[in-house]
C-alpha cells in the first residue's frame, strides 16, 4: 500500500472512464487532493502526453491549500491526450520549512545545516544522474558556500562570527533558487503514481463554436410562389450558399441524401396512401439504386456531391450528414443480411415505433442478432457493426468530417463507443452530433462515449428559472465529491431552435417576436446554435394540436419564398456576425445570470477569462408584450466600486455610451425583444 493517496482528480468523467472533452489550444486545469501522514510536505507533478507519444511531459503541481494541489497542461493538436499524476514526499520543502522555524525562533541549527548539507548533496547527485548541467552548476556553488560557512565557523572566534557564519549558511540553504533546483533534482521519495491515466479528448473548434443552417436540398430549385414540382439537386444547393453564408453560418447540414424506398412510402403529412409523385421521407433509407453508401439519384453523383462539397468550402461552409441507422424494406442489406434484421413472431419485419408514432416505412437492423453479430476473416468487428462504421468511413473519404446521428439513444452504448472510436483513430478531426431527446442520464452517456455535441431540452425551455436552472446545470463547477464529473466536462449543448420533427409550440403561438427572442437565446447562450430552414421565414403551419410541421418537407417538396415578408433575415445575419466577433460568445461554460427585477427578463454576462471580451445580454422572454426594469452591472466582479463609470458599445446598432453606477434600467419590446452590449474594462 502506498504511503500516498491522490484523490478527488478532477477533470474526470466516471473516474476516468470516459474521456474530458476540451477543444485544442484549450489549457486543461487539472486539480487533485494529495495526502501522507503526519506533517511532511509533499511535491506533486502532473504528466501530460499525446496518444502515441512515448514519452511523458511534467509540471509540477501547486499547493492550492487543503491537501490539494494543481496545474495545466495545453491542448496542441487534435486527439486523443492523457494525464497522471505522480506525488512525493518532498524531503528538503520538509527540511527548508523546519529550518525557518528554527532560525527564526533563533534554536542552534548547527545540526541543522549539516543535514542541509547532506540533502544538497543527494540532490547534486541525483542532477548529474538526470544530467542537468544548470542545476549541477548551482548546486556545486552551494556545497562550496556551505563548506566555507563550516569552515568559517569551525576557525572564527567569538560566538557573534560563528553565528554571522551560520546565518548566511541559512540564507543559502533558504534561497528560492536552492528551493527550485532541489525540487527539480528530487529522488522523489516514496514517490506513487497513479495505475490508470485519464484521458482527455482535444477536438477541433468546430465541436465547440458552430453555427448550423439544415435545409432538404430536394426542396431546392422550385421558383418561389409556384406548386413544388421539381426535385432539387447539388446544383441547386450551390446556387443557394451565398445566402447561406450571408446569413453567417458555418455548418450546412443535409437530411439523408440516400436513396428512398418504395414499399410503404409516406405521402403528404405523413399519410399512408402516397401519390405517385410523393417522393418520400429520406429517412426511409434504401432502394434498388443503393442504401446508405449510395445517393439519391435525382440529387446527382459523386462527382456532383463533390463539386458542392468544393462549393461549400469555398463559401466558408461546411457540409454535415444525417447518419440514420434505419431501413426501408427494400434496401439492399435485406436481401444480402436478412440476419441484421429484426423480425417478427409471424415471419414480418418489425417495422420502427415511437408509440403512439409508427413508421411503417423503415424497419429496425438487430445489433445483437446472431448474423449480425458474426465477425470476417478480415475483420473480426460484428458484421453489422462493421458495416456501419465502414459507411461513415466512405463519406469521410468525400471529406466530410461531420456527421448528425439520428435518434442514437435507440441504438447501443457499446457500438457508439466503439464506432466513434475506430473513426477517431483514424480521422481524428470528426465530429458526432447526438439528436437525442431523451432522458437526460442517457443524453448524458451518449457524451461520454463519444459524441461532440448534442440536442438539449432547451427547445421546452421558456421561463427565466427554466434556463437558469439547466444552464446552471450544464454549466455546474466541477465537484471534487463527484467521481462521475460535471456535465461541463463531456456534455456540449447544440440549441437548435427547431427540427423538420418538432415546430416547437412556443412558435405557433408567438409571431415574428417569438423567433427573435429565440434565436438570441440560441446564438447568445451557446457556442453552439443551429436553425433548420424556414425559421428565419418565421414559418411556424402546424398540424393541429402537435409539434410537427404542416406539409412537412420529410415528405414532400416545398418552394420557399426567401425574402417573404416577415422574415428575421437580417437579425440572424447580425447575431452570428456578432458570436463571430466577440469571443465571449464561443462556449456556454463562461455563463453567469445577473439581476434584473422582472420575471420575463433574462440578463447575464459572457466573458473572456482575461476579459478582454465583456458582453451583458438581456432577453425579454414575453413575446406579447414589452417589459422594462432595473438592472445591475456587475462591477463587483470586476474590481470596481459601485459608482464605477465603464464604457459601453450597443453591439446591435454600434451605438457608443457610458454607463455610471450599478442600477441601470432597460425597457425591451416584442420588435426589439433583446439588447447585448459589450462593456470596455
């Protein structure tokens, strides 16, 4: 048993189990509890590498106070990192702090220094051992010094030179610099690391800041105002980027671009009886032209998809896939893998439910069924599972590096980890968002086991508390008493203010107003927002008393109008220009409610930690009506007195001012639902 305990390690998600999330160029603070009996001090090092790299980085650990100790270490490229901890009996900090407090109680420390002398040398020897020139150098000099301060003392006559001799041998033996040199030349007594390091995930900044914009490129290419009849193509879809990018995101993601199955097609609003011009939910994946490795014909090629591929990133934009793991009945595993399937007592498919919800026109792959589960020569991975990864490796291979998981939470934890995994090895910079409403410990797991970012409750959100409270929940210090981790550390929230599934009630019922002040709670409160086009329309047609969408692109064509009357193009196109210019708005980490005195306002600040970037933000969260009240700056936090005087920018108009004192007031109206300053400090 060792002599040491390091405890409470934080940051960690499960004790380890899971990887941290960070986004590279972040600095991982890394914190924990180190203990030994008794009084003796203790040194602690944090050792930080690379996956792959063979050799170990270190910094040493700072006492924070209370048994616990910290450091960071830095992010530098996109992977797979790891951290650990190795603690000590600092046996010269020991010894430097008793000869403090004996010298300045003015005890004879005669034997004292001859210790001194002893852990020098152990030191020195132990330098020449790491070959550390610099410090042998020093260390040298000081055996000299103390040797003549013996000497000095052993031939001086009188006590007062003797104790002259002694006090500058103290002196020599208190220096910082002896303090730093022998620290770094320590044997490291009784020195315990910790068995299992913890890993950290570095992702690209995309994981972490991005604003997404969906849209059905089939909808694309019918003239605004007429009757939908012509199926859009990737043509169409480069045609529509300048707008796009004008509007100032930085995602463009696509439903599935697959082929669409026959047999039990969808019509209009989800009926069951389709036209023969209905052309069907995408996500009904799979037809005799090919299933998920394969595109709808009608959309174009490869060689099409790659030139808007192309298009896309030249524009600043890049391309986001559905990876839906559902069927039709006619997709081409189900005559190749009838074992991958699922099927029923009577000898029929079990179709997909989400009761009261059925879908008759996607069947369910089995993830344990026994073919399924059967491993290859050449690749011992389950067949199904294999399968799947290898589709997301093919559009990988057509650069794509982002991928919307469908419904993740009906599949298995184990195949997530282990499919994320095998992409990552081999294409570190993919990212994995989870569209998971479900509950909250599973959306939790799904995290952990890999993916970037997730779907969130915020679109039932409404109330001042209801955001305060799952903000503060996703955005909770880490606790030391928590061996699962906070949410901070695995859970990153992407607010998409609606789906092609869900027409949240909250924009049936509000108007234009209602789209403002949900887009700037999206944009304002994450890194990580997203629209799913027509919302910038304000498009709210909902089929009676239900959150869907009337005529419903999922499974029909629809012309858009893009200049509508109505519409909140303008005020997107301004609060992604402002998250772009303002670092503050890159993370929901940095979130802090201040006071304003009315139910329907929410007001916090968003800042830089070296505050070079201050925003305060105000919502008024009541669609109907305006709302006015007092409100505080919080100069507390900055340093400054309540009567402080701060500059101030309207970063919506550009309009400059001044603010003097804490209590300010603010009135904000449905047509201007929302205010967001940037405060020079």
């Amino acid at each position: 048993m060792p002599r040491l305990a390091i405890e409470a390690v934080t940051p960690a998600v499960d004790g380890g189990r899971f990887p941290v999330k960070r986004t590279v160029g972040d600095l991982v603070q890394v914190e924990a509890d180190v203990l030994i009996d008794g009084h003796e001090k203790l040194g602690a090092a944090l050792l930080y590498r690379a996956a792959g790299d063979r050799d170990w980085r270190q910094v040493r650990m700072a006492p924070l106070g209370n048994d616990r100790f910290g450091a960071g270490f830095p992010l530098q490229r996109v992977g797979r990192h790891e951290f650990t901890i190795e603690a000590w009996r600092d046996v010269f900090a020991t010894y430097r702090n008793e000869l403090d407090k004996k010298a300045a109680a003015g005890l004879d420390v005669t034997l004292e220094l001859l210790e001194g002398r002893l852990l020098v040398e152990t030191g020195l020897t132990h330098a020449k051992t790491i070959r550390r020139t610099d410090i042998v150098r020093r260390l040298t000099a000081l055996v000299k010094t103390l040797d003549s301060g013996e000497q000095a003392a052993a031939g001086a006559a009188g006590r007062k030179a003797r104790r002259v001799s002694a006090d500058a041998q103290v002196a020599a033996l208190l220096a910082s610099q002896t303090l730093l040199d022998l620290q770094d030349a320590d044997p490291r007594a009784f020195a315990y690391r910790l068995d299992e390091p913890y890993p950290v995930d570095a992702e690209r900044t995309e994981a972490s800041f991005a604003s997404w914009y969906e849209l059905f490129p089939r909808s694309l290419g019918n003239p605004p105002g007429r009757e939908a009849t012509h199926h859009g193509t990737f043509d169409d879809v480069i045609e529509r980027l300048p707008a796009v990018r004008d509007m100032g995101f930085d995602v463009l993601y696509f439903p599935p671009i697959h082929p669409i199955g026959v047999r039990n097609r969808k019509g209009r609003n989800n009926s069951l009886t389709p036209s023969e011009d209905d052309p069907g939910s995408p996500y009904a994946i799979g037809s005799a032209d090919g299933g998920h490795d394969a595109l709808h014909p009608q959309l174009g090629t490869f060689e099409d998809f790659r030139r808007l591929r192309d298009a896309a990133l030249e524009h600043g934009l890049e391309l986001a896939l559905d990876f839906a793991i559902q069927c039709s009945p006619d997709h081409p595993w189900l005559q190749r893998h009838p074992g991958w399937f699922a099927w029923r007592p009577d000898g029929s498919l079990r179709y997909a439910e989400n009761p009261p919800k059925k879908y008759e026109d996607i069947v369910n792959v089995d993830f344990y069924g026994g073919e399924a589960m059967r491993g290859g020569r050449d690749d011992p991975a389950p067949a199904l599972w294999a399968a799947l990864r290898d589709v997301i490796l093919l559009w990988v291979e057509q650069g794509v590096r982002i991928f919307r998981v469908d419904n993740p939470h009906t599949k298995p934890l184990p195949f997530w980890e282990w499919m994320i995994g095998e992409v990552r090895a081999r294409h570190p910079d993919t990212i994995f968002l989870s569209e998971a409403f479900t509950r909250p410990k599973v959306m939790y797991q799904l995290a952990k086991v890999g993916f970037s970012q997730s779907y969130t409750y915020f679109t039932w959100r409404h109330t001042k508390q209801e955001f305060i409270d799952y903000l503060t929940e996703l955005t909770g210090p880490r606790s030391s008493e928590s061996l699962a981790g906070a949410p901070r550390d695995f859970f990153r929230p992407n607010l998409f203010v609606n789906t092609p599934d869900i027409n949240p009630v909250f924009l049936q019922r509000s108007g234009r107003a209602g789209f403002l002040i949900r887009a700037a709670l999206a944009a304002t409160l994450s890194g990580l927002w997203g629209v799913y086009s027509g919302f910038e329309l304000c498009e709210a047609t909902p089929v009676p008393g239900k959150e869907d969408y009337l005529d419903s692109e999922k499974y029909q064509l629809r012309a858009w109008d893009w200049r509508r009357p109505g519409h909140i193009i303008d005020e997107i196109t301004a609060l992604n220009r402002i998250r772009k210019e303002n670092p503050a708005l890159r993370t929901h980490l940095n979130v802090r409610f201040e006071n304003a005195f009315d139910a329907n306002i929410l007001y916090f600040l968003k800042s830089t930690e070296d505050r070079s970037n201050v925003l305060l933000i105000a919502i008024n969260l009541d669609p109907f009506a305006a709302h006015e009240a007092d409100f505080e700056l919080p100069l507390w936090r900055w340093g400054l007195p309540d009567d402080a005087v701060v500059d101030a920018t309207d970063l919506l108009d550009g309009h400059r001012f001044r603010w003097q004192g804490k209590h300010q007031h603010l009135r904000l109206d449905p047509a201007s639902p929302y205010a967001i300053w940037r405060v020079g400090l």
